[in-house]
C-alpha cells in the first residue's frame, strides 16, 4: 500500500464527516478549509483560490467525493513529498474532524481519547482498500491477539465470536465504530487495567503503523571515548535510533540500515555479556543485551529490517498483511475449487438418484392407480358424512354466536347502569364538599364582615378606608350571588343525570325483557327444528 493511497483512507473519514446530510457531497466552504489544513499538516504550500478555479464551471452547491478527488491529486497528493512532514499529524487532523461527528462513547469502560485515535489508526492500517473502509474478522482477530501478546493476557474468543455473530459484521466487516464500540464495551478487556491497556495499545501502534520493530534499552560501546552507556533503542526497516532513555525526548544518533549492514554475534569481553555488533560500511557499533534472549530477538530484528531494506520494502506489517491477504484469496481459492469438485459429484450423484426415483415413480404410479379407485370411493362417503356434520355444527354455533351477542348486550347495558350511577355518587360527594367549602366560606366572610363593622366605629375620621370597605362588602355579596348561581347550575346538573340514570334503567328492563322473550323464542324454534328431524329420520 503505497503513501497516497494510506492518505486518501485518512481524508476519507474527514471528508465523510463533513457530509452532515450524508449525501455524499460537501460545501465548497468546508472543503477550502480541509484542503488549507491538509496542506498545513503535509507541509506543502497551499493556493486558496485553486479550489474554486478548479470548481469554476459548476454551480455554489456542495461537491462530491468524486469532484473533490481529481483537485485532491493535483493540488494536494501529487505535491507530497515522503519524509518532509508527520503521518501522525495528518491521521490526528482526520480523526478530530471524524470523532466529533461519529464517536460518542457512553458507559464506564470508555477508553482515552489518545487510545482511542490509535485504535483508529490501526483499523485504517488493517482496513480493505476499498470504500466504505471495513476490516475483515481475521485482521480484526489478529489486532486483537498482537494487543493481548503484548498485555500477556489470554484473547477472550467466547466474548469475539458473539461479537463477530451480529448479522451486520458477518455481511460487511467491521466498520471502524463497530470496532471501537467493541473495545469500549470492555468485554473483551475484563479485569485489565486501563493503563495496561494504554500500554498495550501504543507498544501496537508503534509496532503497526509507527514500523518499529523493536525497542529496548542496550548498552552501546561509544565511539570515540569507547565508554559504555545504556541507551534506549528503536529499531524500523530503515534505521536504528537510541535515545538517553525510553521518552525518546532526547535524540543521540540513528544508524542508517541498508543491504550492506550486517550483524555478528560476539564473544563477551571488558565485562559485559551477551554482546553483538551492527556492522555498517562506516564503521561498527558493538552493542550488549541484558540475556542471551534479548540478543536473538535483537539480532534477528535487525536481520529483517535489513532484509526488508534489500527487498525494497518499507514496512514489515505492510508485508506481514499482503502476504494474509495472499494466503486468503489462496484458500479462498482452494476453497472455490473444493466447492466446485463437490458440487460436480453432487450433480452427478443427483443425475443417479434422478433415474432411480423415475423408475420408483412408474412403480407407485400403478400402485396409485388401485389405491386411487379406492380411495375415491371412501372420499365421497366420507364427504358425505363430513357435509351433514358441517351443516350441523353451523347450525349450533349460529344459535351459540346469537346467544353470546344478546349476553355481551345486556352485560354491555348493566356496566353502564354501574358507571353512571357510579358518576352519580361522585357528583353528590363533590357537591356535598362544595357546599360546605362555600358553608365555610360565608362563615369567614360573615366574620370579616364584622370586624370590619367593629373596625368601621373605632375608625369613623378615615372615611377613605370606610368607602374601600363598603366595596369589598359589595363586591363579597357580587360573589355570593355568583356562588349561590354556581349552587344551583350543579343542582340541576345532577338533577338532570339522576333523570339520565332513571332512563338507563328503564332501558335495562327492556332489555332483559328482550332477552327472555329472545330465549323463548329460541327455545321454541329449536324444539321445532328437532322435530323436523325426527320426522325427517
């Protein structure tokens, strides 16, 4: 996968989640400010007015991925230059335009955002090339198994099968939020510490996308005062680069790695063990580990970047994911062939079951033939039978259905009776507290009455407050009277549904009169029916 194509998977996401309408089409004014950010991180000088030049001909409404892709290679891509600026910096622009839109993680094992955007990176490293970007089951099984090999913890592969089962990721794969869903849920992490899990997840990030091979501390033999030191070291396809320690804040030297570098394991001398020395066209760096395994592992580390150089390649996990993929359209293809072979003997087995089944067919077709003249006989007796027991049993669930419908109307009727007279007691109820709140009420009012009659002889020299007395008094006899209104509106409410309740009644008695004389009457039609029968018999 080369580096444009490791770019567009990254702009993708961003441009997606500019599409707010998911139209698939983006304003021109959205895309002017991603194409100056991504010129920005890819350290490239942008031209403001290229976009709308290039977009001169069409109308102010939004473009297409389509229409954005040929500006996108012209002004942008083709103006990429490897090494000059930080992949990391562009995948952290995209993920910051796609996360607001599309991650909101909700419950309580939620991971970092840091861990978050490695996650993500990782998925669009691993992902298929091609849109939209999913990862298939075994790249995501093979995520999953490099994090707990460097947590060194065991793959919970009850809790990944249940999840791989969903009906949307056995059609379409993983998307990158079903794959960060998944983490979130902590089911798969149970009892790991989330720093463990930080950890894990950068060791990861650095091994995938970052192409370290390898880190470490060793103790590096100085080449000048020949004194040694503990360094941390980082080991890529192109380089080995050793730091004061593991931060990697402060830079020492790099060792340029080629086809003509090599390694050598040496004897152990000037009391240090375990030791090797990275043997370049220039010079020779001796080096120690800490065990004879670190050597190995080291040794061999090394080896590969070199092999890798040689080859031409500039990442192991970009080659660890071509050959997969190789491996899988292999037994992809095996498989095919295997379905295909399976399928031909099984049409031929087919073609053999088909000839004798024909033969079997002409026997039970005689045999058909004498059972089908007597089985037409028994079917039209039995027809018979069967049509006289029909005739029956309608005649007797006509009479049930009239029976059940004249039951559910009086039932109908006397629930009714129930609910009004139900109402009827509330009505009496509220009115009996209505009256005797308004009882209450002109016994306050009388009593105010008085003390402003009391109040009115102790204040006869402030005529004022007697004339805003004498309104009140009014106005509490206006009340009255509504009140008194009020009392005698709902007295003739419930004198109109005591009337209603009188008619309900009298409806229900006429109603069961219906009833019994609609019971005679059946009663009477169906002894007359039996002696028709009889007299039929």
């Amino acid at each position: 996968m080369d580096l444009r194509a490791e770019l567009l998977k990254s702009i993708w996401y961003a441009f997606t989640a500019l599409d707010v309408e998911k139209s698939g089409k983006v304003s021109k004014s959205q895309l002017k400010v991603l194409s100056h950010n991504l010129c920005t991180v890819l350290c490239i000088p942008h031209n403001p007015a290229a976009l709308e030049e290039h977009f001169r001909d069409d109308d102010d409404g939004p473009v297409s991925s389509q229409g954005y892709m040929p500006y996108l290679n012209t002004y942008i891509l083709d103006k990429v230059v490897e090494g000059v600026f930080v992949k990391e910096n562009v995948d952290e622009l995209c993920w910051t335009l796609t996360a607001k839109k599309n991650y909101r993680p909700s419950g309580e094992g939620i991971l970092p955002q840091k861990d978050a955007f490695r996650l993500w990176c990782l998925f669009v490293f691993l992902s298929e090339d091609k849109y939209p970007l999913v990862m298939i089951p075994n790249e995501v099984e093979y995520l999953l198994k490099k994090l707990c090999m460097a947590m060194t913890v065991e793959l919970n592969y009850v809790e990944l099968e249940d999840f791989m089962s969903q009906d949307s990721v056995q059609q379409n794969g993983f998307s990158v939020w079903a794959f960060l869903e998944m983490m979130n849920s902590g089911k798969l992490t149970r009892g790991i510490a989330k720093e463990t899990m930080s950890m894990a997840i950068e060791e990861v990030y650095r091994e995938i996308v970052g192409d370290v091979l390898k880190e470490g501390y060793l103790w590096k033999k100085g080449q000048l005062r020949r004194n040694w030191m503990e360094r941390w070291f980082t080991l890529r396809p192109s380089s080995l680069d050793y730091y004061i320690s593991e931060e990697r804040k402060d830079h020492k030297g790099s060792i340029p790695l080629d086809a003509n570098c090599c390694v050598e394991v040496l004897p152990d001398r000037d009391g240090k063990r375990c030791m090797f020395c990275l043997k370049t066209l220039s010079k020779a760096i001796e080096l120690s580990a800490s065990d004879t395994k670190q050597r190995q592992e080291w040794t061999s580390a090394i080896q590969t970047a070199i092999r890798l150089h040689a080859e031409g390649k500039s990442s192991l996990h970009k080659d660890l994911k071509q050959k997969r993929r190789e491996q899988r359209d292999a037994r992809e293809r095996r498989r095919l062939a295997k379905e295909q072979e399976l399928q031909h003997l099984h049409a031929l087995q087919e073609e053999r079951e088909k000839k004798l089944a024909e033969l079997e067919v002409l026997k039970e077709a005689q045999r058909q033939a004498q059972l089908l003249m007597e089985q037409d006989e028994l079917r039209r007796r039995q027809q018979h039978e069967e049509l006289q027991r029909t005739l029956e049993l309608q005649l007797r669930e006509a009479e049930e259905v009239e029976m059940a419908l004249k039951e559910a109307e009086a039932e109908h009727q006397r629930r009714r009776i129930r609910e009004l007279e139900d109402l009827q007691q509330r009505l009496e109820e509220a009115l009996q507290q209505e009256i005797r709140a308004r009882q209450d009420e002109e016994e306050h009012r009388n009593t105010q009455a008085r003390l402003l009659a009391e109040e009115e002889e102790k204040m006869k020299a402030l005529m004022a407050l007697q004339e805003e007395q004498e309104e009140y008094i009014q106005k509490a006899q206006r009340e009255k009277q509504e009140l008194k209104q009020e009392m005698e509106n709902k007295t003739k409410a419930l004198e109109q549904a005591q009337r209603q309740v009188e008619d309900i009644r009298t409806t229900r008695h006429r109603v069961e009169q219906d009833v019994m004389v609609s019971t005679h009457t059946h009663t009477h039609t169906h002894t007359h029916t039996l002696s028709l029968s009889s007299t039929a018999d």
